[in-house]
C-alpha cells in the first residue's frame, strides 16, 4: 500500500466516523423517522453527497449508527455471562461495565429502546452484532451455564432461586434505567449534571449490594 493510499483510507475512516458520530446526534434529537440528511450533513460539516457516497441512504445510515451504539453495551453481556467468573463478580462486572459505558454515551438506552422498538427486526441484528454468530446458538450455551452456577448456589443454600433470564434482565434493567429516565429522575430529585453523575457513582457500590441482597435465600 502506498503512502497515499494509507492517506485516503484514513481520511475516508475520519470522514465516516464524524458522519456517524453526526447522524449518532441527529437520530437521539430527533428519531430515526424525524432525522434529515441534510441536517446530519450540516452537523458532520460534509457537503450531503458524502453521506449518500459513504452510507447511500439514511436506513443504511441508520443500521450503521445502530450496529456502533449496540457494539458498545451489548458484547459485554454476553461475554460476563458466558465467563468462568462467581456469580458476584458476574453481578459486580455487569454493573461496572454498564454503569461506566451509559456514563459516557447518556443517551444511548433511549435510543436504542426507540430502535428496538420501531424495528424490532433490529433485535437479531443486534444479538449476532453482540455474540459473533445465530442468536438462537449463542444464548443457549449462555443460560445453560447460568443456570448451573445458579442451581449451585441454590443447593448450597447461598442464593435463591431465579432462572437465568430474570437474573439478566434485572441486572440490565437497573443499570439502563436511570439512564432512560434521567430527565423525569433529574426533576423528580432537582439533580444537576454534577448531581446525576455522583448518583451513578454511588450506584456502582449501591447496586451489586442490592442485588447481592434480593437473591439471598
């Protein structure tokens, strides 16, 4: 590869990204279905060509914001679940990471629940993004172990018993939701930005006690 062309796909990976980060923008402010080309191009600072060189339509354009938010929330699930890792570490990481991830892209759940819920064909793209492969064959595997640590647990009279699935989603549903509902939280509590993120902060020792404790026998 010559030096020049090194320079071109660079300048074409920097173009893309600030395109995306630019729809990422546009499509939280107004939803995909609301969202204009013209406007993402405006908020990019590319002439509105590029966009439909780069991405040819906004559905695409849409996929692809979608893929990037996902990859960012979703693999680790599935990886913590599918670990060697305690239970309690499963609990401590999954909160950790989420927590941490949300902190940085706010807004992300809101979008993503928008997405899933308006192209709910989004949720197989969204899981093989996630695991690599078939839905239908990565999670298996996944919650068959789950269920094994936990019916350990169980007989060792350490846990409670809840099936896998329940087990996930109560751990996802506390991390995203005040994320997803920060401006009603924000009112609600008359929390600032600085208010919010020392909550969050405190959530990250709060809530794997919580848990920790709602799954006692």
């Amino acid at each position: 590869m010559t030096k020049n062309t090194a320079s071109r796909n660079g300048s074409d990976l920097e173009t893309q990204q600030r395109i995306l980060d630019a729809a990422q923008t546009v499509f939280i402010r107004r939803g995909t279905s609301g969202a204009r080309m013209a406007e993402i191009a405006q908020e990019a600072g590319v002439n509105q060509a590029l966009l439909h060189y780069y991405f040819r339509s906004k559905e695409r354009l849409s996929q692809a914001v979608f893929q990037q938010l996902a990859a960012r929330l979703f693999p680790a699930l599935f990886q913590t679940l599918a670990s060697d890792a305690s239970i309690d570490e499963k609990i401590e990481r999954l909160v950790g990471i989420y927590l941490d991830n949300l902190s940085r892209s706010p807004f992300i759940p809101g979008y993503l629940l928008s997405e899933l819920h308006h192209h709910p064909e989004r949720t197989t793209q969204l899981l093989a993004l996630a695991g690599g492969g078939d839905p239908s064959q990565i999670m298996s595997p996944i919650l068959d172990r789950l269920q094994r640590q936990i019916d350990d647990a169980v007989k060792a009279g350490t846990m409670r018993p809840i099936t896998p699935q329940q087990f996930a989603v109560n751990i996802i549903s506390l991390c995203i939701f005040p994320f997803a509902a920060r401006p009603m939280i924000a009112t609600v509590f008359s929390m600032n930005d600085a208010d919010f993120a020392r909550f969050i902060d405190e959530r990250k020792t709060e809530l794997p006690k919580y848990i920790r404790a709602a799954l006692k026998p």
